[in-house]
C-alpha cells in the first residue's frame, strides 16, 4: 500500500516494515514509540486511515505477543482539570487514539497517560506514579521494551525523565498533584499522584540532542532514514545502565 511521498519517490508500507525489520523489531518486542510522521514526508492516505495503517504495521511488527505503547499525555493534573480516562483528550497529537481504537486500553496516569495495545494492556495499564516506580516506564524496563523515536531522532526521551527520578537528581523533586479522576464507568474518584518535577530556579533541562549522540557513540541507539524522517530504536535496559552510570558520576551531564 502506497505510504507516504518525500520528493519524487513513494514510500509503502512494505518499505515501512522492511525498516522496522531492520531495526530489529521482532515478535514479542514491547514498543514504546514517541512519533512526529509529518517529518517522512506527505501522507498519501486519509489522516485517520493513515494513523490507523500506521499503528496496525507497529502492531503486525510485534506480533500476537508484542505490544505497542504510544503517548496519549494530557498533563491534567498539572493543570487543574480532572482526567477522564476515556474522553480527556491527548496533548500530544492523535495517534493514540487510533491505536484505542484497534482495540487497546489507556493507562490510568492523569498526567503521562499511553494506549497500550497487547497482551500486557491489563498489567500495564494501573500507574500510580508519574515517573516513579509504578509508572508505565518502570514497567517498560522491566519488560526490557523498545523505545521508537519514529521520525525525529531528538525527540521522544521522556523515559530519561524516568532515570532521572531514580538517581534522584537535585534539579528534580517530588511533588503531589492531586485531582478527580473519572473511569471508565463515568464514576469519579479524588485521587493524588507524585511527580517528580524540575526546579524552575535552576539549571534542569535536558540536552535532547546531546543524550541522542550519547547513545549513539555507545551504539545503543540504531537510526535508519526513512523518507524525509529517522526511525530510532533503543533497548530501555541498554540505556537505563548507561544513562545511570553517567548520572552517578555527574548529575547534570545531559542538562541544556
């Protein structure tokens, strides 16, 4: 099926799987992918087609044991408003709800929610912390996830955010948001979650850029072009045992 254009030449999704073939993802991988698909070029399907064909190739990619996870962030908490688990709407773009769509569950974070679509949808789906260790990232490194940065390299490091927390960086502190919380069932609750936030006042912004060549240098992070875009594909244990041993040793090492 034509895919995408970038210039004179069209893209499949044949090609597309042929990538992500490349980049090792196999049966079983657990992937969590942070996306800008503009960035590969002008999409030759109807945009809710095209993110639909898009999640379902991720998803033929991992096969019946795999699962996909995509961002579907609503930051709700943080900003006063209450977090409906089936009708507060993503901050960060649409794709997760076609992969709802399909089929998959999103979890109960009321700030950094995903669409899980897999076996692991029900296990993955209760998070009691943001970037803690009853978040979705806490679980994707057990499972030994992918991380897939799908169109821009330097973007999709929110499980940084994660390792941070658990080296317990000084720029970083915990904080309580609190709010209601509506299930699915449309019933109610008051519920409080930690989040460990940055310190304003301070130095405490990440180099997105200069923990992208991090990883590339130790070849933990692979990137193949496809189209106008890159398609990135880490292991999340590979880069919590590199990105840690840095921090042990100097903190502020990835800071802007």
């Amino acid at each position: 099926m034509d895919f995408i254009k970038f210039k004179d030449k069209i893209y499949t999704t044949q090609d597309l799987k042929e990538i992500l073939q490349e980049l090792e993802i196999t049966q079983g991988d657990t992937l969590l992918v942070h996306t800008e698909s503009f960035r590969f070029g002008i999409p030759l399907l109807p945009k809710a087609i095209f993110n639909q064909t898009l999640c379902q190739t991720l998803i033929e990619s991992c096969g019946k044991r795999g699962n996909v996870i995509l961002p579907t962030f609503t930051y709700s908490f943080c900003q006063n408003e209450p977090f409906d688990l089936l009708h507060s709407k993503s901050k960060v773009g649409n794709l997760g709800d076609s992969l709802l769509q399909l089929g998959g569950k999103r979890t109960s974070c009321p700030i950094f929610s995903c669409a899980v679509f897999g076996d692991l949808k029900e296990k993955l789906r209760d998070c009691k912390e943001v970037l803690g260790k009853e978040s979705i990232f806490d679980k994707l490194l057990t499972q030994n996830g992918k991380i897939l940065t799908f169109g821009n390299q330097y973007v999709g490091y929110t499980f940084i955010h994660y390792l941070e927390s658990l080296a317990n960086v000084p720029y970083r502190f915990d904080k309580t948001f609190s709010g209601i919380f509506i299930d699915e069932k449309g019933e109610k609750m008051h519920r409080s979650v930690i989040y460990r936030v940055r310190h304003l006042g301070r130095k405490s912004e990440l180099d997105y850029k200069k923990i992208a060549h991090f990883l590339l240098d130790l070849e933990i992070l692979k990137v193949l072009k496809f189209g106008g875009g890159e398609i990135g594909i880490m292991e999340s244990q590979k880069v919590a045992k590199a990105v840690l041993e840095v921090l042990a040793k100097d903190c502020e090492y990835f800071l802007a």
